[in-house]
C-alpha cells in the first residue's frame, strides 16, 4: 500500500525537475541568444552589422557585435578595425576602463599601424575627461580641484600625437587640447596659491606663483600669479620684488582688479555650508 504513494511522489519530482531544468535552459538559452546569432555569421556581415548600430548609437551593442568578430576572427583589416571601433563605443558610452584597455590592447598588438595615431588620440580623450564624473556636469564643479592624475596622462597622450604624429589629422586638435590642459594645471596652482593667501602663508603663496609662471609659462593665469607675487612680497616687506612684480603686472594686464583693490574675491564663508551651492573660486 505505501509503494504506490511513494513511486508517484518520485515520478511528480521527475517531472518537477523536468521542468525546471526546461525552463532553466530557455533562460540560459535567451541571454545567449545574441551570441547564437553572430554565431558563424560572416566578418563582413558581422562589420557591417555593428557599424549599422554604431551609427544608430547603440554603443552597447556594437561593442559586443565588435567583440564577437574579433573573438571569431583574431586577425585581418576588420579585426583591426572592429578593435578601433570597440574602443570608440566604450568612450561614448563613458565606461572609460573598457576603452583604455581596449586602446592599450590595440597599441600593444598593431604598434605600427596606420591608425595607431588615432588611437593615442582617443586615449588622450578618455584621460583627459576620465574624472568628469555626473556631479561634476550638473553642479559646475571646478576640475581643476580635483586629482589631476588621468588629466595629466591625457596630456601626455596628446603630446605624443601632437610630437610623433604632427602631420596626422588629430595633431592640430591635439595641440588645442593640451592648451586648454595647460590652463586646468595653472589654475590648479593658482587656486592652491590663493589658498595659502588666504591663510597668511606667504611664502608657500609666492613659491606656487613662481612654480606656475616657471611650468605654464603664456598661460591663462599668468597675470594672476605675478598679482600673487605683488601680494606675498608685500607682506613679507620685500619691497623691491614687489614693485617689480607690481611693474610687470601693469604692463601686462593694466586693468587687473588686484591694482584697483578687487582681488582675490574669496567666496563668503557661509557659502560653504549650502549643499545645492555651485563651487566659487576667488578667481570668479
């Protein structure tokens, strides 16, 4: 009497797990379906296809068409070019450790290509907007307070473009590029200068100001430097450095605001305490 019961409670489970392990597989089966589709396709077809989402702005799936490729067909001009392309997309869509490694991939593997030019130049993208994170583009926040450590290496990478590459297409952009880096590095100085101002450290004051006039000679912060140098000497009652600087800057930029007693303009102090509040520089 008791074997039929337990014979049909093991036949349910087989079915049960039947089932399950049906379902289990169709699950398995649709989140790999993409890969069954490029699956033996053609590298042509499978170039144009993610060129085609590419265009569209489907930057998640052309890199995993590009992958595929490369994965199915390690070598020839459309692998070269479906490598360039991955990289590309994984830039657009800000997923910046993706797009080095697939840069870096690239300069290791084809370190003479034609295209390698082009290549250095998107690191130098990559790098040099790697820290511009969300908050950053909605609340205004100044880069030039944050790490300057990949701003640095995009500068490096521009420069190699714009030094090994000068008749290259992206060498004039590139020499832009390093100029306006140039100017983030200043003020980077120029704001740590004000600081030490602000605190009555005159010395450190006027050691950065000469530090940036030194490194980033013609930048946009030039002026304001020397207006630091007028400032520290003065307090440090050298009076004969401070008139020179103080000649240099009226025949530089006669109408500084430092000259007319406007500069630097700190910020009010309460200012720090609303969250919503924008950053404002003494340099603002």
């Amino acid at each position: 009497m008791t074997a039929r019961p337990t014979l049909f409670r093991r036949a349910l489970l087989l079915v049960l797990l039947a089932v399950l392990t049906t379902s289990g597989c169709a699950r398995m089966k649709g989140m790999f379906k993409d890969e069954d589709a490029n699956e033996g396709v053609a590298v042509e077809t499978l170039y144009d296809k993610g060129h085609g989402m590419m265009r569209r702005g489907n930057w998640s799936a052309a890199a995993n068409t590009f992958r595929r490729l490369v994965a199915q067909y390690p070598y020839g001009t459309h692998t070269e070019q479906a490598m360039m392309e991955t990289a590309y997309a994984h830039y657009k869509m800000g997923n910046n450790e993706e797009a080095i490694s697939s840069i870096d991939r690239f300069i290791r593997t084809y370190p003479t290509h034609r295209n390698v030019a082009y290549m250095y130049y998107l690191r130098g993208l990559v790098n040099s907007n790697r820290d511009t994170v969300f908050l950053q583009r909605v609340w205004s926040l100044d880069a030039s307070r944050r790490d300057l450590a990949t701003p640095t290496q995009g500068f490096n990478d521009l420069s190699i473009v714009a030094d090994r590459y000068p008749n290259s297409r992206y060498a004039a952009d590139a020499r832009l590029r390093m100029v306006a880096l140039r100017n983030l590095f200043a003020r980077h100085e120029i704001e740590t200068a004000l600081y030490y101002m602000r605190r009555e450290a005159w010395v450190a004051a006027s050691e950065r100001a000469t530090y940036l006039l030194e490194t980033y000679p013609q930048s946009e912060y030039q002026n304001d430097a020397v207006a630091v140098l007028v400032a520290a000497y003065t307090e440090l009652g050298n009076t004969t450095l401070a008139a020179d600087a103080r000649r240099v800057l009226e025949l530089n930029e006669p109408a500084h605001p430092y000259l007319t007693g406007k500069w630097p303009n700190y910020p009010w102090t309460i200012r720090k305490l609303n969250p919503f509040a924008s950053e404002k520089s003494a340099l603002d």
